[in-house]
C-alpha cells in the first residue's frame, strides 16, 4: 500500500534519541484494513518523544508486546490493548475503533470475538463527533470524493473507501492542518485508501469497470451502439490507466466525474495552471495512443 505518512526528515545535526532498540517496520503481510490505523498510530508513537519502556509502564504491557502491536506481527491485538496505546498517546477511539473492528474481520475474526474482545471499553467505542473544522471539510468534499473512488470500485467499496479516509484524516487531524495543504494532505490520504480496494494490472489501476457506467453510454438506444461505445470506453480507460498518477487524478476528475478546472483544483490543493497543465499533457497523450497521426509515405517505406 502506498500510504499517505511520510517518514520524520532526519535531524541535520546530531540530537537525543530513544534508547533501546529502534521500532521495526510494519511487516509485509500486514492488510490494507489493518495498516489504515495502524500507520497512524506508529506516526503517533514516533512523534510522542516516549520510548517502549515508558509506554510499557504507562499501559502495563511488556514491550516485546508492545513492539509486535507497532509493527503488525503477532496476534491481531485485542481492542482494550490498541485503547490503552491510544489514550496515552492521545488518539480519538472512535475512528480508530471503527478502522479496527473492519480490520479484525479482515484478518477473519468472528463477529463474537470482535464483540468480546472490545465489552470491557463499551464507553470507548461509542460514537463520537470529529472536531467541527474536520466536520466542515467533509461536508464540502465527500460527494466528489465518492465520484472519484466510484470510477475504479464498486458501491459497497466506494462507501467503505470514503468513510476510511475520513477516519484516517481524523486519526491525523492535527497533521493535517499543520501541513503546507489540508486539501493536498486529505486527498492523499483517499488515493491511497481507494488504491488498496483497486485491482492493478502490471502495476497500474484499472478502470475497465467504469466503461459500463459512462454519461456517453447511458445516452445510446441500440446494442451495437452501446457495444461500440464500451469497446471505445475500455480502450481509452486502458490508455488512462498508464498515465502518471496525478495525470489520472485529474482526468478521473475532469473527463469521468464532470468536476471543473477549478473545483479539481481545490479538492487536489493544487494550483489552477498546474491541473489544466496535467490535463493538456494527459490529453495529448491519449491521442498519440488511441489515435496515432498517420504515416508518411517516406516513414511506410
């Protein structure tokens, strides 16, 4: 998974750092549903200044425990433990709660343990509002956000999708207004939720399903017209499908959901000038591949 968090830039000059051994990374086996919070409580952890043995202490756990919890081996961890982590280190549960119950069924826990392992913090786990300002960034983007992720999944995943990246963006919330761009921030955080859900070939989403959903399709009467239309419909979206990803966010936003320039620009967080540049690029692109200029005579020989 490509995820949204970058790494801590490292000092310039020599600093304190935690004794002990360094937290590893998150093993390779670990599923998308399962990173969704787990990431953002590694980031947590990480910019807290606290080591293993002092959250050991904290949560009375041992810290080989803890250790396994942070990087995804082991056990999926019972939700009164990821609570404990979370409350010292500050997190709102009920996000965090959420992403960690879709990610037990996930690893195939049954519904009886999920409930189980979770009836000890029942006051935890229910529901609780986001704070206003990331109440009133949801209400402006969501509907264009489930436009986006509606062209590469299917309804069910859509809604999960979306409902994720604002729980995530919640774990995060903090971060996320403390960077150069909430907007930029937020919509990395949907990519990458949306691109876990999406099947890839050779590396590169498809988009192949959204052929049979397209405003020019709904508009034909007649089966050879709409066979037509889908077989032209695949191509271009298999031609899409390999431009650079930002290239494919503004043509998905553009060409497949309708938005304008300027909407584009402030769900993106990025100038007016560099998503009509991305979309020129994208569009001569796409007719040097599905429409070739014609060879010359002196090129045929």
């Amino acid at each position: 998974m490509t995820t949204p968090f970058e790494p801590p830039v490292p000092p310039a000059s020599p600093s304190p750092v935690r004794p002990g051994r360094k937290l590893g990374p998150i093993a390779e086996n670990v599923g998308s549903a399962h990173r969704a919070w787990l990431e953002p409580m590694r980031e947590t952890y990480l910019r807290s200044g606290l080591t293993l043995s002092e959250l050991s202490l904290r949560v009375l756990l041992a810290k080989s425990k803890i250790s396994e919890l942070l990087r995804g081996t082991g056990l999926y961890p019972r939700w009164e433990i990821v609570l404990s982590l979370s409350t010292e280190l500050e997190m709102p549960g009920w996000p965090l709660y959420r992403l960690w119950r879709q990610a037990a069924f996930e690893a195939h826990k049954s519904r009886e343990w999920v409930e189980r392992s979770s009836q000890k913090a029942a006051l935890t786990t229910s529901h609780t509002a986001p704070p206003l300002d990331h109440r009133a960034f949801r209400e402006l983007v969501e509907n264009d956000y489930g436009l986006y992720a509606q062209v590469f999944l299917d309804d069910d995943q859509r809604d999960t999708a979306v409902s994720d990246t604002f729980d995530i963006l919640w774990l995060c919330w903090n971060d996320a207004l403390a960077s150069p761009d909430t907007r930029s921030f937020a919509w990395h955080i949907l990519r990458a939720t949306v691109m876990t859900r999406t099947l890839h070939l050779d590396g590169r989403p498809e988009l192949g399903g959204a052929a049979f959903d397209t405003v020019a399709l709904q508009s034909l009467t007649t089966e050879a017209d709409r066979l037509d239309q889908i077989a032209e419909s695949l191509q271009l979206f298999k031609a899409m499908s390999r431009l650079p990803d930002h290239q494919l966010d503004v043509m998905v936003l553009r060409r497949l959901c309708g938005i304008t320039p300027e909407r584009a620009s402030a769900l993106l967080g990025v100038p007016l000038a560099t998503v009509r540049s991305d979309e020129r690029h994208a569009v001569h692109f796409l007719q040097s591949v599905i429409c070739p200029p014609p060879e010359t005579e002196g090129n045929a020989e």
